[in-house]
C-alpha cells in the first residue's frame, strides 16, 4: 500500500472520495441489476430467479469494471481478481441487499412489466436508496485501508 494510503484515518476520507467509490461501485451494480431485472421479467421468471439474475450480474459487473481499471495498471489478471474481490465485495452485497429489498418491498414492482412506468421508478428508486446507504459504509472502508483504498493503491 502507498504511504498516503497507510496514513489515512477515518477521518482523512472525504465524503467525495467515498462517493466517487460508490458511485463507481453503483455503475457496475446498476448495469447487472438493470439488465437482470430486464432479462428476467422480459423472460417471465420467478421473482427470486430474476433477483438472483440481477444479483449475479451486478458482481459480475461490478468486478469487471475494477479489474479493468487495475488491468490498465499492469496487474495480471489473477491480481485483479484479487484487488477486485477485496475492493468491491461488501460494497456491491450491501447494494444488491438494499436495491432488492426495495424493489421487493415496492407493492407491484417486481410483477410490473418491462412498459410499466412502476417498473422503472421503483428501480430507479431502489437503486438511489442503495447509493445512500452504502456511501458511509464505503467510507468506512476506506478510512480503514479497505474497499476502494486497495483499488486506489494500484493507481498511483
């Protein structure tokens, strides 16, 4: 790890920089979610199928969008793998269990169709609350050496 990162507290983390590490995590997690979403509804599959199809998607997202990052800074593949599984696991499961908490707990959301206004607000909305939730758990990450921080160790 960088020096600037072994001195870094909880408190030395700024709201931006933890936003910045949710909103990167959201982008992967929202591109799974939405496309699991659509996938299974478009697919007429059970409620948990299409919840565990947007799940899978989003880490899969998720990763992928770390990995790249860290690929373009020499990692080999097997690293990034690795610096991926530490950034982003806690930050994507507590952002899946929020999105799909809400999405559930929006009467009708998850039988509306994919034409249905209801459909798109509630995971819009999910996905929001999701954000709100997770951006003081990332702080608390990184102001630890962990989450994001260790993808930030590889940019410099």
């Amino acid at each position: 790890m960088s020096e600037a990162h072994e001195h870094h507290g909880h408190a030395g983390v700024t709201w931006s920089t933890a936003a910045s590490a949710t909103l990167h995590c959201l982008t992967g997690c929202a591109i799974g979610e939405v496309l699991g979403m659509v996938i299974g509804t478009w697919l007429g599959l059970p409620n948990v199928a299409t919840i565990a199809l947007a799940v899978a998607l989003a880490f899969v997202f998720g990763y992928a969008l770390t990995m790249r990052g860290v690929l373009k800074a020499g990692l080999s593949l097997k690293q990034a793998f690795k610096v991926a599984l530490a950034a982003d696991t806690v930050s994507i499961a507590v952002m899946e269990i929020v999105d799909n908490a809400v999405m559930i707990g929006v009467p009708g959301a998850m039988d509306a169709g994919l034409a249905n206004p209801l459909f798109w607000g509630a995971l819009a909305f999910a996905l929001v609350v999701a954000f709100v939730i997770t951006l003081p758990v990332n702080k608390w990450m990184i102001g630890r050496g962990r989450g994001h921080a260790v993808v930030h160790a590889h940019h410099h």
